[in-house]
C-alpha cells in the first residue's frame, strides 16, 4: 500500500521513471486503489500550491491552460456517417495482435546509393542533436548557443531531404516504403524547427517540439530499417506498453510544420490507457499520425487542425481521427490523395505517398481483413462533414487485462 501510494504521488508530482510510469499507467486501466491514491495525490499537490505566494504565470503557461479550457471538437456527428457506422459493425481485432516491426527492411537493401547515405547520415547527425535538446540540456533551460552551433555546423537537411526524395524509388520495393516513411513523417517538421533555430525565431516551446520529434524520427527509422542500429533496436522490441497520454502530450498545442506549410494542433482529451505494446509499434502508431497530419497541415482552412483518439468508437479498436476545416478544393485534393488519381497534376506525389504508407500499416495490422473487405470494413479513409475534412485509422485496442509490460 506504501508503495502504490508513493507511485501515485510520484506520478502526480512527474517523477516517476519513465518505465514505471508506462507500468502505473496501466495499473490505472484495471486497479480502483490506484486510481483512487491518484485522486488523493493530486488533491495534495493543488493544497500544496495553495500555501504559495501569488506569482505571474509564464506565457507559454498560461497559452496552453486557455487552450486546455477550450471545448474539444465535437465527433460524435462525425461517428454516426455511413463510413464509420460501417466499420463499427464490421470491425474485428485479429487473432494475433501486431505489435509492430512489419514494414522493416535493410537499409543495405535501398539501391540508391546516394539515398541509402544520406539516411544514414540523417540518423547519426540525430543521434547527436538529441543531448543537445534533453530535458538537462543548455537549450531546455533558454541558452540555444550550443544547438545554435551545432546547427550551423550541420549541412542543410531542409536541402538534402528534397534531394534525396528526388531520387526514383520503385513502389514495389519495401525498402523505398521504408526510406518514404523515414523521410516524410515526421522529418519535415522536425526540419522546420531545426531552421527556426538556425533563424534565431526560436522558443522554449520550439526545442521541446525539436525533442519529441527527434525522439519519434529515431525509432521511426529503426522500426523502418532493422540494420540502421541494431542494438537501440533490441530495446525498442522489448514489451513495453506505451499510453494514449504519452501522444496527447506530445500533440496537445503543439506547431506541426510540413515542408513550407505549418499548423496549429488542437487535441481532445483522448482515452486514458495503453494504445501500443511495443516502442515499433508505437513508431509505426506515430508515424501513422504524422502520415495524417502532414496531410492535413497545408491544405487546413484556419490554420489548425484537430487529433483525437477514441477507444469506445468501434469495438476492439481504437480509432485515430484527424480534422481541419477545409476549402471544397482543398477536400478535393485530399480527395484525389487518397483514391491515387490525378497523379500527374500539381499535387506533389510526396503527399500520395503519406497516404500509400497509412494504407500498407493498415493491412499489416489487419491481416485478417483482405484488400477487397475494406470497401465494407473501411479501416482508414476520408470523408467531408460540414465544412471539415475528417482523415480516419483502425488500429486493434490493447486488452485492459493484460499483463506485464
């Protein structure tokens, strides 16, 4: 009992480490002592701060409780479409969960040898750059002259990633799959902070996004390529169950950069509870999402766009949704994306791609559901609702009752 009430108290305060953090968090889903020591550890904390001295908030503070005080989007007309009533009903998990790592190839496999380089080299400047914007780094505390410096030192990736994506990559061939996905998830924006740094544009809030996203393009490209690092790869394999919370954190408010476009994040409040077993599995989840965003980021009417993940939308499923308000034109494009046409118009085929990766994770996940079932069984797609473009994925829910970690 001293234990879990320490834990609780821990995880209110957010000092418990990470691993243990994952563990308690799933205790949550199924323990009501937990869940009630939770309660009371955090009534502590708001006591606490009550025998403070009265302070002014930080900016960045203060932005984001307004944005938490703003009602989430509403999606429960958006669960009542043809589309998704239909998966509802048709929607069943697979005997055997994936758990991630199915779309991983060799990078000595990628025949473009100028490409093959340049992803390496994209992930050892990576390696480096994440010291530089940890939580105890020089950055994290305001003072960006040793990031500064490193980047300036660095060549461009804004100018090699457009390089290398100019390079013919045959669609057949998985490791051209995995080189997209590496390039085009959450790259791109990681890019867009990287430069704002460079600019000297940049905020605290700038190298926390640079953190994450360094982060979740790392084990984005081991997941794609299982020889890239192979000894960060055992750890990322291991069971480990990765919550809703850890996502929500991450996108909640935060700036999402593609190439020249950039928007605003706006999340709901998500479920509480795990959503991936395993860190390859939460890199194909994530990237998944950036699939979406990237999406959705430039062609977004008012400069926002909304993320929600909602577990009791279809039974056995989690269901990841994506929405911005959008132009009749800009639907059509996204239209256009996500049925494979007009491939030859003004639409950059880089953007065919995201959807191409969304569609493939989605079969592997499914492999109970064959090509032709999705017509009835709509795992992933695109609709108009209102004046929002709406992009949706099934991925199998985690049982509640599950052990270890």
């Amino acid at each position: 009992m001293d234990t879990l009430k320490q834990q609780a108290l821990d995880y209110a305060l957010g000092s418990l480490p990470k691993e243990e953090s994952i563990l308690f968090e799933a205790l949550l889903e199924k323990d009501d002592q937990a869940q009630q020591l939770l309660i009371e550890a955090r009534e502590d904390c708001a006591n606490l701060s009550l025998t403070s001295p009265e302070s002014e908030l930080n900016e960045e503070l203060r932005m984001r409780i307004l944005e938490n005080c703003q009602p989430k989007q509403d999606f429960d007309p958006f669960l009542e479409t043809e589309q998704i009533t239909r998966l509802r009903s048709n929607y069943s998990s697979p005997d055997v969960r994936y758990t991630g790592g199915g779309g991983s190839t060799d990078l000595s496999s990628v025949k473009h040898t100028q490409v093959r380089d340049e992803l390496y080299r994209i992930y050892e400047k990576l390696i480096e750059l994440t010291p530089l914007v940890s939580g105890d780094s020089s950055a994290s505390a305001g003072d960006f002259s040793d990031l500064r410096k490193w980047i300036n030192n660095a060549h461009s990736l804004t100018s090699q990633i457009e390089v290398t994506l100019s390079y013919p990559l045959p669609q057949e061939d998985p490791s051209a799959r995995s080189a997209q996905r590496s390039l085009l998830a959450a790259l791109p924006s990681l890019i867009f902070f990287i430069e704002r740094i460079r600019e000297d544009s940049a905020t605290l809030a700038d190298v926390r996004r640079i953190f994450y996203l360094c982060r979740d393009q790392l084990k984005i490209m081991r997941a794609s390529f299982g020889d890239i690092d192979p000894s960060r790869l055992v750890d990322d394999e291991k069971l480990r169950l990765h919550s809703a919370g850890l996502l929500r954190s991450k996108w909640w408010g935060a700036e999402h950069g593609y190439f020249s476009a950039n928007g605003k994040t706006r999340c709901g409040h998500f479920f509480d509870g795990p959503v991936t077993e395993r860190c390859v599995e939460f890199a194909e989840y994530d990237a998944n999402l950036y699939c979406l965003a990237n999406i959705l980021a430039p062609r977004s009417g008012n400069g926002e766009f909304h993320l929600e993940l909602l577990k009791d939308a279809i039974p056995g499923g989690v269901l990841a949704v994506a929405m911005a308000e959008t132009k009749i034109e800009s639907h059509a494009e996204i239209e256009k994306i996500v049925q494979g046409t007009h491939r030859n118009g003004h639409i950059p085929h880089r953007d065919y791609s995201l959807w191409g990766l969304v569609q493939e994770s989605m079969h592997r996940g499914h492999q109970n559901v064959s090509i032709d079932a999705v017509q009835d069984n709509p795992l992933y797609g695109c609709q108009r609702y209102g004046n929002g473009t709406y992009l949706w994925f099934a991925w199998p829910s985690i049982e509640n009752d599950q052990e270890g970690a």
